[in-house]
C-alpha cells in the first residue's frame, strides 16, 4: 500500500497555476479532475525530497526554491487519512515535458474555479490566491466523493 503522506505544488507563472488535467491513468481517484503536481513520498523521502523529484518527473521542471503553504489533511469515508503537504513555487528552471498522468496546462488564476476540481481544492486554492499564510485544512468526503466538512486551522468553515 502506498504511504498516505503526500505532496502538491502549485507552480506559478504569469499569473497562472501549471494544472494537470488527469486522463490516462487506470483506477485513478483523480480522473478527469484538474490538480496540481506532486505524489506519494517513497522511502526516507522528506516533504522538500518528495516535492522536487515529483515535480520533476511529471513536468521535467527543476525547482530552485518553493514556499510550503499548509497541510491538508483528507479523509475519506472508511479509508485512512490522507496528509498532504501543499507547497506553491515560481522559481524554476527546465522545460516542460509529456505527462504521462495527464495534460499540463498553464491555467489563469481567475480561470481556475471554473475548471473540474475536487471541492475541496477550490477550498485550498483560494487560500493559496488569497496568499493566505500557512494555514492547515482538514476536509471530509463520504463514500460518494461528496465533500461533507470543511476545518481551517482547526475551526470548522462555513462555506
């Protein structure tokens, strides 16, 4: 079973976001959402160790430096929880490879909410355009993928 400790990157640029729009892996709990890059931590792998080399296998992307935002932490109907360190950057060097999870897009800010994204992520997304300081968020979906509650910084939000 993979760790349940993750990470996500938002990378920025021009007032975007590089999303990833996930379409070809099988059995794929993101399928057809739009996320941001990152993945499982493998064996003594740090949040910092796990962020740069997902990023740089799914973007070709090499990150000089990158700023560590939150952790979510997500759980899921009878699954165990998920904790996800969330980390945005915009120093970065290297050119854009093929994905093989999905398409990379450069997405407007503004534009973001109106793409397929995990309820919960439009949550923390706005956080991150809000420039909201380090912040730890907890969200709740039942067996449906339906998101049920919402805890910011261990307050539940009222959306």
């Amino acid at each position: 079973m993979k760790s349940q400790l993750t990470t996500l990157c938002y990378i920025e640029k021009d007032d975007s976001y590089l999303m990833l729009h996930r379409t070809t892996k099988q059995n794929d709990e993101n399928h057809g959402k739009w996320i941001g890059v990152g993945g499982h931590f493998e064996h003594a792998e740090s949040p910092e160790d796990c962020l740069i080399r997902e990023v740089k296998e799914e973007t070709g992307l090499t990150l000089n430096s990158f700023s560590f935002r939150g952790i979510v932490t997500f759980v899921y109907a009878d699954h165990p929880a998920e904790y996800m360190c969330l980390y945005t950057s915009s120093d970065f060097s290297g050119s854009l490879i093929e994905c093989s999870e999905g398409e990379l897009k450069w997405v407007q800010k503004d534009d973001l909410l109106s793409l397929n994204l995990w309820e919960g992520d439009k949550i923390f997304l706005r956080l991150l355009t809000q420039s909201v300081p380090f912040f730890s968020l907890k969200l709740i979906y039942n067996q449906d993928g339906a998101l049920t509650g919402t805890i910011l910084d261990g307050k539940p939000l009222i959306s």
